[in-house]
C-alpha cells in the first residue's frame, strides 16, 4: 500500500481554488477557503454533536488514541488537529478532536507538522460533526478559515523534465531526465536494477531494489526514467517507483564520450563529485587482487604515480578480474561511482588493459605535512589534512591495549595509551607523516609514523610503555631503535611493564583469543629464525616480526626453528541440513540485508564450489553434521534417499554424523541405508554408504552398544584427525516413536568426552565434532546447544560442525571454533586447519561460509547427470498440475504477536480438517518444509512442503483438552507451533497460557463438549512434551491417508484458485489490546495503518464469495476497504458493522482475523465515482469506480478456472480489469473481444502493487454507447 498524497475530496481542491480571489489583503489579513457564515463555539459543538457546522476555535495540539491531546511540539501526527475555545485549553472535556483528511486543502494549511507556527492559531473549520476518537469531533472538513496566522499551501508542482546536472541538485525531489546507459545492467545490477545513465552535462546510478518488470537495459540504450533523486553511501541515485518510469526511448546510441583523467587525485577529494556517474580513462597500478569476492564484487586497491589511491570495485558478472594481476599497471576505463568514497567501476573485461610502460611499483615520499584533528586511542590518529589521500592513521609498528576490540577493553592500560597519545598529540598539532613503503593495511588506514619535531611519536609511545613493537613483514623500518626503546622501557617497568600492574595480556594476545588463536608465524629479528603460530611467545617481545604465511617468511630471508617443521595445512568442506534437497534452487537473502541476492544451492552447484575449493589444497576432507536425507525432495524421497547419497559419494564424502531425520523411517531404515540392501521403493542392487557415518551418543537400549561408530580417524597429510559424531539428546522426541523403540540418545558432553578420551589414548591430539545441535550467532557471540557442548567438552576439541537450526555460524566459544553452513546446500563450510608435526595437534583455525550461488557458476556435469537421471524417472508425478496458487503462500511455524499464523499453515491445517472431517486440525510448524509459489501447484510443490508420509489420524477431544493441547505448543520465547483449522484462539504470551478458543462463528468452544481433532500421526504419537497431549488425551483414535495426499485431494478439490492468507487464527491477547483503537470510519480505518484492531461500519458493495470464501468489500462515506471472514453470507447492500484487524497484501488494505460481524440493516449501494485509468489510485481503493469509453485490449485467460482480465485504455492511460470466474463468467462467456470499447462499473483494487478494477458481475460491463457521452468524475453520473 503507497503512501498517498493528493485525495478525492474534490469540494476541498475546487474551495482551495477560491482563495487566490478572496484571501491575500494586506494588514491583519484573514486566510480564508470558503468557510460558512454561520460559525459555533467548540463548547457548542460538543454538546450538539451532530450535523454540519462551521465551529470557531483555537488550535491547542494534536490527538491520539484515548483520546489524548498532545498540546505542545515538535508534532508527529498530521492527520488530526485538536480545537478549544480558549488557547491556553488543557481539560480534556472542553478539547474537541478534528479529523485531517489525508490531501486535501485544509490538511495542507493547518496541519502542524508541517506548520508548528499554526499552534494557538484562531481558526474557523466547516465539517461534520460526528464521534471522533470515540469523543465528540469535527470530521471530513469541507472549508477552513485561519482568523489569526497560518498559511496556504499550494498543491506541489509534477516532476520536471531536466538535465541529469539539474537533477543531481534535487535530492529527495522527483524529477524526469533522459541518457544514455553506459552499462549493461546484468554486468553492474544482476537481479536488480543498478546501471549507470549520462547525458551532456553529468551522470547519474540508476537504481532499482528489483528488476524484475523492468527493460533489460543495456550498453547504448537512451532511456527516459521518472524517479527520485535520493543518495546512497554518498552516491547519488534516480530511483523510478516502477518499471514503467523506465522508458527505452532508442538502442544501440553512441555512448557519451570518455573523459580521461591524468591522475587519481581528484577522486579522493570533493571535486570527485562532478565525474560521479560518468565514464572516465586512468592510468593506475593494482597494488593487490583479493582472492575472493565480497558482496558480489572484488575490491582492488590502486594507486597512481603520486600515491593518490581508490578502490577499483569489479563486479563478479563483469568477469574482469581475471584480467588483473596484481604488481601491474593498467590502463582502466570505468564508471565513477561511490561507497562513502568514490571508485572505479569497469563494465566488462575489455575495459581493463595491460599498461605499455611498466614502471614498478610507486613509492610514497619520505614526509608529508599535516596536523591532528583527533585521536582515537593509543595508536590511532586522524589528520585535518589527507596523506596518500587518507586522513586516518594506524600508527606503524606498534600496538597498544585495545580499549574497544569487539566490545571488549583492556583496561587501565588501554585507557593510559589512549590518554598518553591525546597528550603527545593535542588538536591541532602540526606533524610530519612517514608512511611505510606499503602503506595501506585491509582496512584503508594509512600506516605511517607520526614525527613532531623531532620525536618519532610511535616511538615515544613504546618507550613510556604505552605501546610494544608490532612489526608486520614487510614493513619493519627502524625496527632496532624500537627494540632499545621497549628494553629500556621495560627495564625501567613503565607503564606495561609495571609489575605491581602489568597488562595481562599483550593486545595481540588479547585479540587472537577472541578470534581462535594465533594466526601469524613470529619470527626473530635478529636470529632470522622463525616458529609457527602456536609458538610465538617463544621470540623475545622485542625481537618479533609477524609474517602471515610460511612462504613470506621465507622469502624475508628467515629459516625454520631447528624444531620448526611446516604445518599441515588441511581443508575440511562441509554442509549440514542437506534434507536430500538435491535439485532445489532458493532465491535466498544472503547477506541479511532483507533484499534477495540471487539463487542458491542445488547439488550441482554444490558441486562445484567443492570441488573448486578442493582443488586449492590436496588435503582435503568432505564430511557434513546430519539431516543430509529425511524430509527431502521427490528426487530423493521416492527413491528412499538413495540418489542423495550417490551423489555425496560422487563428491568423495569423508565423514558424517547423522541427524534426527535419518531416523524418520526408524532404526532399521537408517542400516539400510548405510550398509545396503534393496528396498521397494530404491534402486536396483543398492550396497550402503562408502564413507563413514558416527554416533558417539546413539546406542541400542538393550545392551548400550553404539548404533554407529562413535568416531572415526581419517590421516590426510601426515596427520591423524579424530571425527566425532553427536545428535541432539532432543532427536527422541522429534522422530516417530515407533520406529527407534530398539535405541536412545545419551548425553552429548559425556558421549564426546569419552571418544575424546579413547582418540588420546591413540595419540589423537586434532578432534573435531561433527554435532546435529543448534547454534545461534549474533555480532561474534555465538550461543545454543552446540556453544554449551563447546563450553563443557575436553579442550582438545578444536572446531565443533553444528546443524539442525539451518544458521549461519561462524564463531568462536572457549577457543573452540563453530560453523553451521545454512541449510538445503545455500552454503558450504570452509575450515582451515593448521596441525603442528611437532606436536600433532591443531595450532591455527579458521572458519568461512560460503554461499553456494549460482550466477555465473557452471554447475558439475557428473552431479547433473545424476539429478537428470532420477528427476527423468519421476517427472510425470512431480509435474502433474493439482492446482492453482493465486498468491505466494508461506508457511512454518506460528510466531508471537497480533497475527501468529502463515497462510500456507492455514492450508494445510484445513486440507487435514476436510479429509478427516474433523471438528478441528492442528498442523506442527517443523513438518511445513517448503513455501508454495504463485501460478500452477504441482504434486512435487507439495510433496516438498509435506515431504514426511506422515498419516492422518482423527481423536476425540473435549473442549477442555484443547486448551491443554494448545498450552503445551506455546513458548514464551518463540509463541505458537502449530497452524490451526476449523477455530481460532488467542493466548497471553507472559503467561504462556491459551485465553479463549472461537469456533467458525465466533462462540466460545464448549469447554465439556467433545470435538474432533486432525493432526499427523507423528504428532499422536510422539512423547516430547510440545505433543505429548495428544496422545494422552485424544480417544478413538480414527486412521485417515497420508497428509500429502489429503492436501493433493484438497487442492485438487477447490474450483478456485487458491488465496490463502494469514489471519489471525493465533493472536496475543496482550497484542490485541495494545493495538485496539475502536470504531472508526472506514478513511480513519486506513489512516490509522496496518495491525489495529477496528470497527468500522459500511455497505455491502460486492457479493460474499465472488472473491474467495465469504470475502466482500465493504464502503462508508470516507471509503471502502475488503474484508477477510468466512462466518456470514452477505447480499449487496447489506450494512454491516465488523470488527477486525488492518492489515495488507499485494498492497490492497484489508481486515481479517474478524471477530465480530453483524447485519444492521440495509441500504442504498454508494454510487460509483467516474474515473479514467490514469486516475484510480489509493484514495478509490475498495470503492465502487467506473471507467467509461475504455478500449479492451490483451484479453486473456489467467487461471484454469475461466478467470480473466483485459487492458482498459482511455487516451493512453491504461488499467487492468479482472474478471474473477467465481462472478460466474469465463472468457468463453463474455459479450465482448479485444477492440471493443465498454463501460465498466467494478471495485478499485490493488494487486502486487499495481491498481487494479474488479468486477462484481457482468452486468457491470456495458459495450459502449456512443449516444451516452462521456461524464466528468463526479458520484453517480
């Protein structure tokens, strides 16, 4: 739903109108719109609260719910104005509410948001008075006179068309500018709209969150776009507010010419800002090529001949930066675009070309001038004036006690530093900076020393023993002189070095301890040996250089400790959470910034990023943490999972653990499965897992032997590393009882404990744990079961692989590091293991996830294979079409708050209701897998949202049962489990208990009366304490079909598309109150937003069921809205009073979760107002319109029920009208073609956020009569 500016009360725009002939004289002016003559006191008005009057007053605030008046600023609510007859007015009883029709006149001139100046105004107001905020009010004004201050407003001006120079001057304002694309929109944007465009003046980022709908734009096009000039991360941008702003005015046009700069120099300043958007020539060296991408594009640092630097930002859709190597100088032709500072942007890989002169490296002077603006702490500077183009400084070469390192301080220490440098370096003091030949770390700084005089500050802050050396290869200039100054410090025991207070630990240590160990070789200065990670506190503090790898290390010249052998370095890739969804692709939020970044996963895919990343280091291991089958998709699932696992043994797995989900077919099930055997539904001659699956805490209950295997050992490069298994203790009560009576879970920590005490028996000293337990990050913190196990384990356990919640984790607890890669193979784990041949263990670690996306990624062609040859096999039963989705519809477990259920949810939980025909069903949110598309609903759709076989059962229950059912599924941190059919219920979400449970028709359910109750049979019988009511309650137990096939009979079943929302069959009680505000006219209704609880009353404009269920639209005098109920059939005409909650969809605002509707007599149906297609907009939205002298065009069949919708054109404006074949009509039955012109009376409506007409009726639609004419938009005519 759009937020609106302009409204239909045109009464008020043709008044407003009148003013420019009757207000403006000089003196004590009055400001007056057609205000009556006849005026009453506010105390009048009160009392006589009825009619229409023009009431005198002063302006004393605002109003709210209760009402309560807000009589002093700043003002946030511009729909509303409060009156008295005195302005100093503060007793509620003598305050009168007046209501501020959104656009119109009079809302423009005395709101007091925009006109605060307008507080204590004398005013005369002409409306109706009528119940406002339940208080006597002043509604719907028609005419204003300001007697004493205020202004008048004039309705703003359209966009203007001009030059993109103009319009980069109009932030926040819409404007209209032509260019040319500069771009192909798939190198720069991808799935959204993000291109350049240029004219002769300037250029411009065109940007869009999505693409869909929009032009494919390309290199050459000349495009004309409506949109606003708005600024991200300081880049300016035209955002059009849909696709159609976005006009390709010619193709193939001769793009602007480039203009080519002699240095990098004016993009590290202001004057940067007039080359943004346009395409530019420069000549620069790449000092680094990152080896992966961040946020789908590689960030390449360059600099120019003067050390002048800026970020060359390459798309991965470009594929240009293969071109690049770092060391090298380029000629680069690119856009000038900005994130906080300006970069470069090349299109594609032929704008990057080897330079012919290779000069070498540049290398900055020896000093450059400046001064300090600030310091952060002890060894942090800002300059007033840049160096290098930077005016942050990481002063070089030494490191001080963190005071804010992830939220963590040293202390005492770290505040000295930071006292002592803002002493050494007061504001304003001029310095002369000497950066190191390398001068930039990862994060932009400048590394540099600062020089006052001649003091080395860096320096002076080791020998006061604020600071130790911290000297990073290669830059290790004045390394002695330091090392004399920390020997002196440290004999003299300043600072640091105070026995009686010394720093505890160093701030290298400090931080690698929260990062999960040491991860530099540390080498001595002056032997030129150097020792692995681990060992660094065996170099002397003021001998040490830090090198991040062996071969840097080398390559300075220094040799391995003569106890010193390379590490291992070892790879282990991993997935969890597969579900044997082998063939699914998820358009997936990645990066959780609420917008899609693309499609993920699919095992081909997988594939690839395995195999690509095994490829960088021959000892690598393959293992996954559980739930790789169970649950999966029809390419697996009828084949009884046996296709998941030929192709993890394509990939060479290693190592697994199982999870609870290879136990949803029981014990034997799981055997099978790993060492073979035929099954009905399998394939041919099937002979096990060729890799091992461990278990340290599944054992058989008879005797305590494990199931499984509780570790294995795998060597990869020389060295043993122990794989342990464990599944949550929680998997007991999550699989079907029946099939695991044989064995049970024991406890994680005492299970892992003891197969680490066997691997050390061996000599085991590298372990990891493959756990199916959650784990939960936020920022660095990492909690859950699988950080609690981390917490309670044998230390000799390095990097913990959890699973089971479907996060992303990456993060460290008690030196212990934790990945979980997401869920369905999105993403793959990446650890990196470093093992000590000295002492066999894990001395370095590092985790990454990777997200498995697929654009511009060739997936594997063996794994294809595979797919394509089982999907062959099933795709006459997965793509056979049972159905039609009008809407997406999402589903999985309830959540807290006014509206606890999913549409999807609903569904399901009505599907098993009408198969069992049952009283009441109840759905577990855990076995909703999958969420269902819009368009035509395949067997395999379903099969992928209810992938379990689980069986339907029918039990008795009384009234009283259910609220006991209902509070064993509630949880105060997460609310409700389950979806609900056939009532609905509310609950309190502090007292975690069920209030009232409503039948269909809204009475309260009997509380002695037995019902029926639907569930899944894993619900009846499963003993975890969310279910195990059920089972203990429910009589008479009744066996119906499985749940997908009573879904497929359901959907099969419907002659209608489907529509099914969320509404409100779960709500909080404590939410309801909070958000009810009472009755209200059908505009308030609107004003008021989305989740409020409302009464409003109106007539009935559209039949019950012409548009699902009982669903009809309903209209007052202020405007019309659609109702979500199935309780009561209605007839047009019928006035009624509903109660319900705000809410929306596609952008139509709505009510649903209604809980109280009722027929109050019968009226007149509100005539129709005559519209054009260009002008039914939010103000008409629910109500009654009529197009007239419209030509069709683009009639089409859109469902396979007999649905339709045609073009509705009228001098070239057009709308879409939809015929709805539960109206009773179908292409074949309409009296018109394409070309006709008609008449056309129906509902304005909106529609995934393009304005639509609905017809209620073919009567509604008249082929034009020419001899009628053509009215203007008045009521009725």
């Amino acid at each position: 739903m759009r937020k609106h500016v302009w409204n239909k009360v045109l009464s008020v725009l043709l008044a407003f109108a009148l003013v420019l002939t009757n207000f403006l004289s000089f003196g004590n002016a009055q400001l007056t719109v057609q205000a009556e003559e006849t005026v009453i006191t506010v105390a009048q008005a009160i009392a006589n609260n009825t009619g229409v009057a023009t009431v005198e007053g002063f302006i004393v605030g605002t109003t709210s719910v209760g009402p309560n008046y807000q009589l002093s600023g700043p003002f946030t609510v511009p729909s509303n104005l409060a009156i008295a007859d005195s302005p100093n007015e503060t007793a509620k009883a003598n305050i009168m509410p007046v209501q501020l029709v959104s656009g119109t006149a009079v809302r423009n001139a005395l709101n007091l948001v925009d006109h605060p100046e307008n507080l204590g105004a004398k005013v005369r107001i002409t409306g109706t008075l009528s119940a406002y905020f339940t208080t006597p009010g002043l509604k719907t004004p028609t005419a204003y006179t300001i007697v004493d201050g205020g202004v008048v407003i004039d309705p703003p001006p359209g966009p203007q068309e001009m030059s993109i120079a103009d319009a980069r001057a109009k932030t926040g304002q819409t404007v209209i500018v032509e260019g040319v694309v500069t771009a192909d929109n798939a190198a720069l944007g991808g799935y959204k709209i993000s291109t350049y465009i240029q004219d002769g003046t300037a250029g411009i980022n065109l940007y869009a969150s999505s693409a869909t709908g929009f032009p494919e734009l390309k290199e050459g096009d000349k495009v004309r776009v409506t949109g606003k000039i708005t600024e991200y991360k300081g880049l300016l941008e035209i955002e059009p507010s849909q696709a159609a702003d976005v006009q390709v005015v010619s193709s193939g046009n001769t793009l602007p010419a480039v203009t080519t700069l002699s240095s990098l120099e004016a993009l590290t300043t202001a004057a940067g800002e007039v080359y943004e958007g346009t395409l530019v020539k420069v000549t620069a060296y790449a000092a680094s090529v990152p080896s992966s991408a961040s946020g789908g594009g590689y960030n390449v640092a360059i600099y120019d001949g003067a050390f002048n630097s800026t970020t060359l930002r390459v798309m991965e859709t470009t594929g240009a930066i293969s071109q690049i190597q770092a060391g090298k100088w380029y000629e680069f032709t690119a856009i000038v675009g900005q994130y906080d500072s300006y970069q470069l942007m090349p299109r594609k890989a032929s704008d990057i070309k080897l330079a012919a002169e290779q000069p070498g490296a540049p290398r900055p002077a020896d000093r450059y001038a400046s001064s300090i603006k600030s310091t952060v702490d002890g060894d942090t500077a800002h300059l007033n004036t840049p160096v290098l183009g930077a005016t942050t400084v990481r002063m070089l070469s030494i490191d001080t006690p963190e005071t804010n390192y992830e939220g963590m301080s040293q202390g005492f220490h770290g505040e000295q530093a930071k006292l002592k440098l803002k002493e050494l370096l007061p504001v304003g003091t001029p310095v002369e900076i000497e950066p190191a030949d390398q001068p930039f770390d990862s994060y932009g700084r400048l590394l540099a020393h600062i020089h006052v005089g001649e003091m080395d500050i860096n320096k002076e802050m080791v020998r006061l023993g604020m600071a130790v050396p911290y000297f990073i290869w290669p830059n290790v200039e004045h390394f002695e002189e330091y090392a004399a100054a920390t020997r002196e410090a440290m004999q003299n025991e300043r600072g640091i070095w105070d026995p009686q207070n010394p720093l505890e630990q160093l701030p290298y240590e400090f931080r690698f301890t929260d990062r999960g160990g040491p991860d530099k070789y540390v080498g001595d200065f002056y032997t030129k040996k150097f020792v692995s990670p681990d060992k660094w506190e065996e170099v002397p503090v003021e001998n040490r250089v830090f090198f991040y790898s062996t071969e840097e290390a080398l390559s300075a010249g220094y040799t391995y400790a003569e106890t010193m052998q390379p590490n291992v370095q070892v790879q282990l890739l991993s997935i969890n959470d597969l579900h044997g969804k082998i063939d699914q692709s998820y358009e997936a939020d990645f990066n959780g910034d609420r917008v899609n970044d693309g499609w993920f996963g699919r095992m081909d895919y997988v594939a690839t990023y395995l195999k690509n990343r095994e490829a960088t280091n021959p000892n690598t291991l393959l293992i996954h943490a559980g739930d790789a089958v169970g649950g999966s998709s029809p390419v697996s699932a009828l084949f009884q999972d046996e296709p998941t696992i030929e192709i993890l043994e394509n990939l060479g797995f290693d190592a697994g653990t199982i999870g609870n989900h290879e136990l949803d077919e029981g014990t034997a099930e799981m055997l099978r499965l790993q060492n073979g055997g035929d099954h009905p539904n399998g394939t041919e001659n099937y002979d096990g897992i060729n890799f091992p699956h461990v278990a340290a805490n599944v054992v058989y209950k008879a005797t305590g032997e494990h199931v499984l295997d509780p570790y294995v050992i795998k060597e990869v490069g020389g060295e043993k590393i122990g794989f342990i298994g464990v599944v949550t203790k929680s998997a007991a009560g999550m699989v079907m009882p029946a099939g695991i009576q044989d064995i049970e879970f024991t406890d994680e920590t005492a299970a892992v404990n003891a197969a680490v005490a066997e691997l050390k028996a061996q000599g085991i000293k590298a372990i990891v744990v493959m756990a199916h337990m959650d784990a939960v990050q936020s920022g660095t913190k990492v909690t859950g079961p699988a950080a609690d196990l981390a917490n309670k384990v044998d230390d000799e356990v390095d990097v913990i692989f959890a699973a089971h919640n479907h996060l992303i984790v990456n993060g460290v607890v008690d030196n212990k590091l934790i990945v979980q890669a997401w869920e369905y193979g999105k993403a793959i784990a990446d650890v990196d293991l470093e093992i000590s041949p000295a002492t066999h263990d894990i001395v370095a670690k590092r985790g990454e996830i990777v997200p498995v996306a697929q654009a511009g990624v060739t997936p594997d062609p063996a794994v294809t294979e595979i797919l394509n040859k089982y999907q062959n096999r099933i795709a006459p039963i997965i793509n056979q079409v049972v159905g039609e989705a009008e809407q997406q519809m999402l589903g999985g477990y309830g959540v807290k708050g006014l509206i606890g259920d999913n549409a999807l949810g609903n569904l399901i939980a009505d599907s098993m209701s009408f198969a069992m025909d049952s009283d009441f069903a109840l759905m577990n949110g855990g076995g909703i897998r999958d969420n269902l598309q819009a368009g035509p609903i395949t067997w395999g759709e379903l099969y992928n949202i209810l992938p379990f076989n689980n069986v339907l059962m029918k039990l008795e229950v009384t009234g009283a049962d259910m609220f006991k059912i209902l509070d064993a599924q509630l949880s105060k941190q997460y609310g409700p489990d389950f979806s609900v059919g056939g009532f609905s219920y509310t609950y309190d979400s502090e007292t975690v208990k069920t209030v009232d449970i409503f039948l269909p028709d809204g009475s309260k359910i009997d509380p002695a009366k037995t019902y029926t109750l639907a569930v899944n049979n894993f619900m009846a019988t499963s003993t975890s304490a969310k279910y195990k009511p059920m089972g203990q309650l429910g009589k008479n137990p009744v066996t119906g079909p499985e749940d997908l096939e009573a879904l497929v009979a359901f959907v099969k079943n419907s002659t209608a598309p489907f529509a099914y929302e969320a509404d409100a069959r779960i709500s909080d009680v404590r939410e309801i109150a909070a958000n009810t505000i009472g009755e209200l006219s059908i505009a308030d209704a609107r004003l008021a937003g989305t989740g409020k609880v409302v009464t409003v009353q109106g007539t009935v404009t559209s039949k019950t069921g012409i548009f699902g269920e009982k669903r009809f639209y309903v209209q007052d005098a202020t405007g019309g809205l659609f109702v979500l109920q199935n309780r009561t059939d209605l007839e047009v005409g019928d006035v009624v009073r509903v109660t319900g909650i705000t809410a929306e969809n596609g952008g139509e605002f709505r009510l649903i979760g209604v809980t109280a509707i009722e027929t109050v007599g019968t009226a007149v149906v509100p005539e129709h107002v005559n519209v054009t297609p260009g002008t039914v907009n939010e103000a008409l939205e629910g109500e009654i319109v009529k197009l007239k002298k419209v030509i069709v065009s683009d009639l089409t069949q859109t469902n396979t029920f007999g649905s339709a919708s045609f073009t509705a054109t009228l001098d070239g404006q057009s709308i879409t009208v939809l015929i709805d074949s539960r109206i009773g009509a179908n292409v074949a039955s309409l009296h018109f073609e394409n070309s006709a012109a008609l008449d056309v009376i129906g509902i304005a409506s909106e529609v995934n956020g393009s304005y639509v007409v609905k017809l209620r009726s073919l009567n509604d639609v008249k082929v034009f009569n020419p001899n009628a004419g053509f009215g203007s938009a008045k009521k009725g005519k």
